[in-house]
C-alpha cells in the first residue's frame, strides 16, 4: 500500500500534471482561464480570494525552495530566532488561506448565490480537496511544530529520491497517519491540476512586466521592423 | 512615416432617433449564448445620463484609459506591477449590479395557466439562474431620460456646469436630451490592450480592428477596468473577455456591420482613413487642450501623392488607398472638421467620432413655433438649452470653442440650405454666415449631400479586405469546401 501511494501515485499524478497540462494548451487553449466569478459576486471574493492567493503562493513557494535548495533551508532554519520566526509566519500564512479558501467556498454555497451559475462539478471537487489538504497542513503547523525542520529530513529525501528514480521511502512511512494524509492528498492535487481550473496557475502573466503595451498582429504584411527599414 | 489603415466610423447624433435597433442587430447575431446576455456591445444611451455600466465615465471609480506622468504615458490602472497583485482581485471591476441582472420572461407560463378569472401573466426570471427575480434595472433604465433625478442627475459631464444651469437644466419646461450610440472605438492608443496581462487583446494590422483572442485570453479581467468605455465585457460562462469585433466577418464579405447597416436614422459612417503609427504615442502624450487637434492631424490626406507613396511603400494595397479616399470619415473628421471624438480626454484616440447634435442644443421655440434662424444667427449658441459646456466635456476635454466651431458649421449649412431652397433668409446673410462657419458653398452641398441625401455606399464604404488572398497564401481554399467556416473544434463552453 505504502509502495502505491508514496511511489506510483506521485508518479502517475506527476506524468499526468504534466502531459495533459501541455496537451490540453496545445489542443484545447479555449479552455484555460482563470475562470474568474468576480463579476457576478465582489464582496466576499475579496475576503476569499486575497487571502487564499497570496496564502497560498508564499506557502507553494516556502514548500518548493525548501525542497529544491535543503542547503540554505537549513542553514535558514539553524537559528533559533529564525526557526521561531519562520514557524510563526507559516502557521499564520496557513490559517490566512484557510480563512480565504473557506469564504471561498461559502461563497459558491451561499444559497440564491449566483456564483452557482458559473459553478461545475470539478470546481466543487477541487474545492473539497484543497480543504482536506490546506485544513490537514495548517492542523500539522499547529499540532506538529517545527514543520520546516522535519520536512526537510522526512518529505525532502523523499522528494528527492522520486525525482531522481531511485524511490526511498525511510523517511516517510514512519510518520503519523496525519502527515500522510497531507502527502497523498497533496499529490492529488496535483493529479487534479491539468483537469480544472488550477491550470491557470502556469498561466501566470510574468510577461506582462516586459512586453510593449501595444500588440499588433498582422495577416499577411511583412513585420513592423521591416516596414520602417523601407520607408526611411 | 509608418502609414496604416484604420476602419473608423462617424455618427451622426443630430439623426439618432434612439430605436436601439443597432443595439438588438448586434445582440442578434452576437451576445446571445450563455454569459453574454448582460452585454451590450452596442448600446444607445440618453445624454444627460449615467450610461451603461452605470457611471462608466467616472474615471475616479473605474480608473480606465491613461494618464500623463512626467511626459510619458501610463495607465491609470496603475503601474503593471500593481496590475499582477491585483490579479485575483480586481478593485476596479464593475460588478454585474453596475451593469443590471439580465432577465426575460417565462412564457410558458401563459400558455399553461389554468382558465380563471385574471389574465395570465409571464414572471421575470433571471437569465443566469433561471430563477425568479425582481427587475431593478436594465441596460437602458433611463432611456429618454426616465428617472432623470436619479440617473441624468448623477451624470459626470455635469460636473463642468455651474449650480444654477443644473437647476435650470432640470426644470421641465428646459428638459432636455440626446441620444448617444456607442460602440467599441477601436482605438489607435487602446488601452485595454495595453491593460491585458496575457497579451491576448490585439489591433489587427491591415484595418486596426481591436480583437480579444479567446485562446490567449486568461480572463485576468484588467481589460474591463483598462477600457474607460466599458467596451470590453467579461463572459462569465466561459471565463473570458469578449467586446465588439466591429462585425469584422460580415465586413470581410463586403458588408457593413450589423449595426450600421441597420441603423433607421442612417447615421453611422464608416470608411478606412490612414494615420501614421510612428506618432500615436506622441499624439496621446498632448497636452489636453491640445488633443482633438492632435488626434485630427495624426490622420493623413489619402489624396497628398506623397502620402499615397508611402502607404504602398509600407505595404498598404493600392485598392485600400482608393478606399481611403472615399471615405466618408476623412470628409467629416479632417475636411469639415465637424466630428469630434468621445471624451478625448482618456488619451486612446478612439476612432469613433461623433457629430454634436444641433437640435437638443439650439431648439427654443418662439411664439410662432417657428426655429430663430436668421437674426444674428449664433446668437442662440450662447443661450443654448444645452450647455456648450456640457457638449465640450463629452467631446473636446472642456474646449468650447472647439465645439461652437462645429455648432457654427452645423448652422451655416442649415442657414444656407435654407436661403437657397425656402428663401426666407437672403442669400447674403447665408454667405455671411458661412463665412464665420469657415466654410464654402462646395463645403455646403458636400456635408449636405452626405448628411441628407447619400446611400448606403457612400456612407459606408468597406474597404476591400482582399479576405481570400490572405487565406489562399496560407492554405488551399479547396480543402475547406463544405467547412462551416469557423472551425472550433472545441465548443465553447466553461472549461472543464
């Protein structure tokens, strides 16, 4: 069973993040979006919305550096001060987006809601399952301390044996049935990723910063460049 | 010179009856599907008034178009950082209230009520839920100025009048009002493309059309606030955004769009004028006062040889040119100089230019119910019943003398026409006349001849847009026989 969920399980979801991410943009690019409700209810996306984003991105991302750079996640972690500090602000991050993902879900549940209207199935699920999953982290900042330091010896090594196919499960079948629970489903979401509305994630506008303001496309003429190459 | 040309359009407020049935030909053939229903890329509102979304113009609530910042332009949106935190929430969103709950009736209902003594009546469902609602307002709530204490009274172009000629305004015998179309005014400087975090939003090179792709489109939503029109609309079915596509598949079959080609009082114009890109940036970095003009010099005479060459050197087709140069738009925007962009102050160079109404402004009946025509015949400009003022704040940025310019030529045609076909005012009052309108009697029988008497392709001149062409370079038609045409494979639903 342990072989299933920490070996195949992440492998399945991963291939599958990642292959039908890349079909699904390369096929079907209508269906990105973000799929955003905003215009048909703004009050309490603002409580939900806010908090869950940026919750959830500084949480993604204090989960991702520390599992790709271990190195200065200890060293960061080796202080007192900075452990304490660091503990502090991860538990609260994590009841922030609690906070936001559960108006968020109020939101779509709120009855003569019109959110309703613009509401499937899998925005349901995926709703569910991020609420096991940011529910079961936040109970584990609060109940099992000092989560950056353990995760960096339990689920790191882990990590790292998946991704370098070597699968080593030591470190995690010991843990309690909690922190397990957090891993499974925290795969799931990503087995989840590519079929709803999560893709729009990937989808994050970086290019925005850099590109000219105006976009112009053309049919059948030669480039902008070009043209001013000639009429000089 | 980098030369491109631009399908602009001019309407005509003098002829605008206010029937809407631009509005309903374009709702027709466009915004019909699921999401949509609330939209109305073509709209008719009444001036005084809000407007659709409500209050659209108050630009310290929506935050659209530009602003200049130490000579260079910017979004008033805010910097593009600022954009991307506001990503998951956008504050300066209209909310589906500031547009209306879109409704219609359950008929059926009609049908199957049980004989009895009261006559069936068919409830108002929500068109989003399908549940049963109470209509608080519509689209149009104040047309021809229903519930003007709430709705005209509230409008931002009063803000330029003093107290007094508001209390005027609003005494019943003074009641005064116009109708104002809008449509998307495929600007030269948009800044909804601008605004679009994805870059889905794009002018289409060969005719400046402003198109939204809905496979790069991510629905970010900073399009809706970018626009100070309120011109592009968010699909909340399929999670993307959508606006007016000037009817670009019907114009590439030499048809005019729908809302042209429909409109009773017949008065849209639309015709392709040339402009030179290199000089957008600069022209939308003017100084107020200065815009209109700017705006009216950026387009260039298709009839200059010199212009002309260039235009082929920059790959413009020859056919276009020629286009160009019937143009009905050059005539009134350039030419007579009578049409005026709407609230030029935002800084896109909307290409949608608008002829003030004369009527609503000068129409004070005299005892014999007759117009005052003749004697000192601008005299009646400055005791107006409807503010220079108000007329500059829409369509020069506060520039009356801009808009009494217009009024001046608007009158003189009238006035000479007159002398000439009623003969109640002599002719050398009409010249004179014309001579403080700064026009010629040639001027006359042209604005004249395209106000009153032209047909359909005169007023609309689409240019030849030389579709098959561009589709053969890239494929072979005989693949396609029998093809629909558009090709969505996918259906275009919610995804997922």
């Amino acid at each position: 069973m342990d072989n299933f969920l920490f070996i195949a399980f992440p492998y399945i979801a991963l291939t599958l993040a990642i292959g039908v991410s890349i079909y699904r943009r390369l096929r079907q690019p209508y269906t990105y979006s973000s799929l955003s409700s905003e215009i048909l209810e703004k009050r309490k996306l603002f409580w939900g919305s806010v908090p869950f984003h940026y919750g959830i991105t500084l949480i993604l991302l204090a989960h991702l550096l520390a599992a790709f750079l271990p190195g200065p996640a200890a060293w960061l972690l080796g202080d007192q001060t900075r452990r304490l500090v660091l503990e502090v602000t991860g538990m609260a991050l994590g009841l922030y987006t609690f906070f936001g993902l559960v108006v968020l879900i109020i939101r779509r549940l709120a009855p003569k809601s019109l959110v309703q209207a613009a509401t499937t199935y899998m925005d349901g699920l995926i709703l569910f399952v991020l609420l096991i999953q940011i529910g079961s982290g936040t109970t584990i900042a609060i109940f099992d301390r000092w989560g950056g330091l353990w995760y960096l010896h339990t689920a790191v090594p882990w990590f790292w044996s998946l991704a370098t196919f070597r699968p080593e499960l030591v470190t995690v079948v010991s843990l309690p049935a909690f922190v397990k629970l957090h891993f499974v489903v925290g795969f799931l979401v990503i087995l989840l990723f590519p079929f709803g509305r999560l893709v729009h994630l990937v989808m994050l506008p970086l290019q925005y910063l850099w590109r000219p303001y105006q976009v112009v496309i053309w049919n059948r003429r030669k480039p902008d460049s070009y043209v001013k190459e000639v009429a000089k | 010179m980098n030369i491109r040309a631009q399908v602009s359009m001019v309407f005509h407020l003098d002829k605008c009856i206010g029937c809407h049935t631009c509005s309903l030909a374009c709702k027709n053939l466009w915004t019909d599907r699921p999401g949509t229903e609330y939209m109305w890329w073509n709209n008719v509102e009444t001036k005084p008034g809000t407007g659709y979304p409500t209050l659209y113009e108050d630009q310290e609530q929506y935050s659209g178009g530009w602003v200049v910042e130490n000579g260079k332009l910017r979004l008033r949106l805010g910097s593009r950082k600022s954009e991307l935190v506001n990503i998951s929430y956008n504050p300066r969103l209209p909310a589906l209230d500031d547009y209306y709950h879109p409704f219609t009736y359950r008929y059926q209902d009609l049908i199957d009520a049980p004989p009895g003594e009261d006559q069936p009546v068919a409830r108002p469902i929500s068109m989003i839920t399908g549940e049963d609602m109470e209509i608080e307002a519509g689209p149009n709530w104040d047309d021809s100025m229903g519930g003007s204490e709430i709705y005209a009274a509230n409008d931002p172009n009063l803000k330029s009048l003093t107290e007094e000629e508001r209390r005027q305004f609003f005494e019943l015998q003074q009641l005064v009002y116009f109708y104002l179309p809008r449509i998307c005014n495929h600007c030269l400087n948009p800044s909804c493309v601008a605004a679009c975090p994805s870059g889905a939003i794009y002018k289409r090179g060969e005719d400046g059309i402003v198109l939204v792709s809905q496979e790069k489109c991510q629905g970010w939503r900073m399009c809706i606030s970018g626009c100070p029109y309120k011109k592009v609309y968010f699909n909340w079915n399929s999670g993307k955004a959508e606006k007016c596509i000037l009817c670009y598949p019907r114009m590439e079959m030499g048809e005019p769009p729908a809302c042209m080609h429909t409109c009773v009082g017949k008065i849209r114009y639309l015709g392709v004028v040339l402009y030179d890109a290199d000089r957008i940036e600069e022209t939308a970095s003017k100084p107020e006062a200065e815009l209109v003009e700017a705006q009216r010099d950026l387009i260039l005479n298709p009839f200059d040889p010199e212009v002309v060459r260039q235009a082929l050197i920059c790959g413009i087709d020859l056919k276009i040119i020629e286009s160009a140069q019937k143009s009905p738009i050059y005539r009134y925007v350039k030419q007579w100089r009578m049409a005026l962009p709407l609230h030029p102050e935002w800084r896109t160079l909307p290409m949608l230019f608008y002829i003030p109404p004369l009527l609503p402004v000068t129409a004070t009946l005299s005892q014999e119910g007759y117009y005052e025509m003749d004697s000192e015949f601008f005299s009646s400009l400055e005791s107006a019943r409807l503010p220079i003022r108000y007329m500059a704040s829409l369509f020069t940025s506060g520039d009356e003398a801009e808009v009494v310019a217009v009024y001046r030529k608007l009158l003189g045609v009238r006035i000479y026409k007159r002398a000439e076909s009623v003969g109640d005012i002599s002719m050398e009052t009409a010249f004179q006349a014309l001579k403080e309108a700064g026009l010629t009697p040639e001027d006359v029988e042209g604005i004249y001849h395209l106000t009153a008497i032209a047909g359909a392709d005169e007023r609309m001149v689409v240019p030849p847009f030389l579709r098959e062409q561009a589709i053969e370079m890239g494929m072979d038609t005989q693949d396609f026989q029998e093809h629909r045409g558009f090709g969505n494979l996918i259906w275009p639903t919610r995804g997922l």
